[in-house]
C-alpha cells in the first residue's frame, strides 16, 4: 500500500462497501438481520469485518470467515474474518484438474478446522497482486526513484572550462568556484575567466517523474476497475478533472464496475449460510444519497410509477416524516 494509486483505489471499493447496509429478506419480507449481518465478530464492528473481507477479495481474490458460533439450527450465527495469509486449504489429489478440499489450517489454531467452519467467499477473478504483479512492481520502483530525485541536490548549473591546456587543482577549482558565488551573492552577476556557466534546466515535474506516475495512476485506475477521474488520472495518463456534472455517471460506473462484481460475491456467499429461501443483499441506494441529485430522481421516479409511497420517498432520502395533524375528515380515519 505504498503506491497512492493504489491506496486511492482501494480506498474508493473498500470504502463504498462498508457504506452499505446489508439486510435479510424472504420474498418481499423484510427479517431481522441478526449478529451474522450487524456484528458477525463479538470482538470489533462490521465494518471492519467487511472492510478486510473486501480487502483480500481485491488483493488475493479469496477470503474467510472462521465461524466462531452457530444457532440452534446450525446455521452461522458468529463469524470472524480471518486474513487471507493466515489461512492455509488443505487438500486431497483426485487426478484431475480440481483437489477435494478436506480442511483448513488457521494461524494460531493448534488443530486444523472442519471445511464447515469456514466460510469462503471465492472472487470473481484472480486478485490484483496476482493480474497486475508487474504493474504494481513498476510502480513501486517509480514511487522509490521519484523519492530519490527529491531528495538529491542537484547543480544549479556547470561550471565548464574553456582552457583544456590548463590543468587546474582541485583547490584552485574550489576557490574558482568560492570566487563565482560569492560575486553572485553580492553583485547579482558574476566574471568569469576562461570559464563558460551553463544553467541546467530542471524543471520540478522532471525531478517528479509527473508524466510517468500520471501513466502508472492510469494503468492502475484500470486494474481496478475504477474511473480514471475518481482518482486524478486520465486515459492520456495526464491529469483531470471531475465536475459535478459528471459525478452521478462517474459513481453509477463506480459501483457497477469496480464495486457490483465484490458485492455479487458477497450476497452470494452469505445467502448460502442462512436458512433455505432466505436472501441476503446490500442496499446500494444508501450509496446514492451521496448525489443528493440522483437520488432524489430516483425516488421520485418510484414514487411516480406507484412503486413506492410518498412517506418511502422520503425515508429513502433520510428526510423525515412530515408529523402534520392528521387529517380527521369523516370517513379519511
């Protein structure tokens, strides 16, 4: 996490997840969430759970639950994300191109644990250390030379001499130089004899590296799925702006692209854990309050085509409920 392209990417997915709220149904009902979906881990909150179960999904394309408790029923009732690196599948050969999975092998567990007791969510594809390895390798070394340019002291200029015959020590060179600086700082000009000055053209964007790391945020931007304007890069691999006229397009593409295919996996994996018929999904229109705009037309929209009531209208939109006298008209009671 030493690339800020990458933070930044990660930041926007992770970050837009744990905004979400999940929730049970059955059909068209409403259920309780229960601890499995507010605090799956009696130690810490959901949204760090959830935050690093994303995290190992974009980074590894895998992560697990250990499941810590079960209801009456066996289902899961407490679960804890374990990180990807400290889980370790155990497996059996069959012949093929597939392995039985017989168990795993957890970091601070002296004995290995029951397939059961571990809940899986599986990517939709391979993690970004595995696709963008050498990407991420590049960019890496680019961070490292642009640190390293920063922090050199480069010459203003060149001295040069105009007299090859003449072989000059090292401490007549350094009283020619004394010489020139100090005529400098006091005169604002110099005189030079025999010698010729040159000033190097360094501009702060070449010590930088601008260009390049306005490539890598690109390439980047790309790997993750996420528009290149909601990090600052562009297809050009300059720099961009996002304006508000472009911001409900730029976070519909977010939460489509970058963060719909996470979210699929996650919906997926905790509705195989709950009783038969029940569904679990995120609320995605808690993430369109952000666009005060969007989401107002999206509710209006419901509200027109009778899909929802004007009080719903309103709760989507966290405004409260008019609390007005009721109207008490014979035969409206």
């Amino acid at each position: 996490m030493t690339i800020p392209a990458v933070v930044a990417c990660r930041d926007l997915i992770v970050g837009t997840v744990v905004q979400l709220e999940p929730y049970r149904y059955r059909g068209e009902e409403r259920l309780e969430n229960g601890y499995l979906l507010e605090k799956p881990d009696p130690s810490t909150s959901w949204p760090t759970t959830i935050a690093g179960t994303v995290d190992d999904l974009l980074f590894h394309g895998r992560a697990y639950w250990r499941v810590l408790e079960r209801d009456s029923e066996g289902f899961p009732r407490r679960a804890r994300w374990t990180p990807f690196g400290d889980v370790t599948p155990l497996t059996r050969s069959s012949g093929g191109s597939y392995a039985a999975l017989t168990g795993y092998r957890i970091a601070g567990l002296r004995d290995d644990v029951p397939v059961d007791d571990v809940i899986r969510f599986d990517g939709q594809a391979p993690g970004v250390l595995e696709t963008g390895a050498r990407l991420l390798a590049g960019a890496i070394a680019l961070e490292e030379k642009a640190r390293q340019l920063a922090s050199v002291d480069l010459p203003a200029g060149v001295l040069k001499n105009d007299r090859p015959d003449t072989d000059l020590g090292d401490d007549e060179l350094e009283e020619t130089l004394t010489n020139f600086e100090a005529m400098r700082a006091a005169h604002g000009v110099a005189i030079l004899d025999g010698f010729t000055y040159t000033r190097e053209n360094l501009s702060p964007a070449d010590l930088q590296l601008i260009e390049a790391r306005y490539h890598v945020a690109t390439e980047v931007s790309r790997l993750f799925s996420v528009p290149v304007a909601m990090i600052g890069a562009s297809p050009s691999g300059g720099a961009s702006a996002m304006l508000y006229s472009n911001l409900e397009q730029q976070l519909a593409l977010l939460s489509v692209t970058s963060v719909g295919p996470h979210l699929a996996v996650l919906e997926a994996t905790l509705s195989d854990v709950v009783p038969r018929g029940q569904e679990v999904a995120f609320d995605v229109q808690s993430f369109q309050r952000a666009d005060p705009k969007a989401a107002a037309d999206y509710a209006i929209a419901l509200k027109d085509a009778g899909l929802i009531t004007v009080e719903e209208a309103r709760s989507m939109l966290g405004i409260p409920t008019s609390g007005g006298s009721p109207d008490l008209t014979p035969g409206k009671v």
